[in-house]
C-alpha cells in the first residue's frame, strides 16, 4: 500500500472549542490505526494564543487523555503566553517557526522564544 506523505495539522485557537474536535482526532487516529500507517503519517499541533483557562484545559486534555483510549497519539499543543504579565509579548516570526516545526526540527525545539 502507498502512503501519503506525513501531514501536520496546525490549528490556532484563543478560546475553548465550540465543537467536538476531539471526536474527529478519535475517528481519524483510529483509521490510521486500522491501515497501520507510520507513526508519524498525521500530527495535529493546537497553538493557544491567550490566556483562557478553560482552553488550555480543553487542549491539555486532547494532547494528553487520547492515548488512553488506545489510539495513537496525534495530538501536541502548545501556549503562547505571557510569562511576566507586566511586559507585552510579541508573536514573532521565529517564534511561529518554533510552533510550527519545533516537533520536527529539535534545533528549533530547543531555541528560546524570548
């Protein structure tokens, strides 16, 4: 069987889902699992900008709770936030490098975003 090329999926969200994203991640991983493709073939990456609590749960819940469920896990996400809430945070171009390709490329990984 010949395989697609290995998809990112970057989604980037400032608020919690008003649908049910997790379903979807579910019903797709679980495809992959029953053609066994590479581990690597799909990965959907959620960039928060913000804040919100509640969404940062939300999103911690589908980057950490999916491998329970006995399906790959697709599923990273990472926050942009202000870690000193007196100073302006600027979203850079670097910095969305580092979100985009960080999963892929570890010398961008490591690489500070301030």
């Amino acid at each position: 069987m010949d395989i697609a090329k290995p998809v990112n999926v970057i989604v980037i969200t400032d608020g919690c889902p008003t649908d049910d994203p997790e379903a979807v991640i579910v019903q797709h991983a679980k495809r992959l699992d029953k053609i066994e493709a590479p581990s690597y073939q799909v990965s959907v990456q959620f960039f928060q900008v913000g804040r919100d609590s509640d969404a940062s749960q939300a999103l911690r819940e589908l980057d950490d709770d999916l491998s329970e469920q006995g399906i790959r896990d697709v599923v990273d996400t990472v926050t942009w936030d202000v870690k000193d809430s007196t100073r302006e945070h600027e979203l850079t171009a670097d910095g969305i490098l580092k979100v985009v390709l960080g999963a892929v490329i570890r010398r961008l990984d490591r690489k500070a975003t301030r």
